[in-house]
C-alpha cells in the first residue's frame, strides 16, 4: 500500500503523493460532476471538485516551498 514501507518519507515526498491521490480523486469527482450536470443540471459536485483541486494545488506549492531544502 506505502510505496515507501520501512524507509524515512521526507515531508516533501509525503506532500506530493497525498497530493498525487487527493488530486485523482478530485478529477474522478469532476468527471462525475460534468455527467451530472448534463444529465441532471445538478452543479454542486462540479463547484466541490474544483474547490479541492484548488485546494490540493496550494497544499503541493506550500509544501515545495516550505521544505524546499530538505535533502
């Protein structure tokens, strides 16, 4: 399941693949959200998937900058 297991993260390693998987699952829910919206007019999800791509992007930029010089 850890692609890591055993092995130090670094907090920007572990930045990136929360990231990584928070970031699919925010495409999975838009994707989900644009066939609402067409068959159902029904824009909730798509606002919500948007809001946490959003979200993601500024926890990944945060993160590489916060611990840009971690080895």
């Amino acid at each position: 399941m850890f692609p890591k297991k055993g092995r130090i993260w670094t907090y920007r390693e572990r930045a990136r693949t929360l990231a990584l998987f928070w970031g699919l699952s925010s495409i999975g829910m838009l994707i989900i959200g644009i066939y609402f919206v067409f068959t159902q007019s029904n824009w909730i999800v798509v606002i919500l998937a948007l809001l946490s791509l959003g979200f993601v992007a500024m926890y990944f930029f945060s993160s590489e900058r916060e611990h840009r010089d971690e080895p």
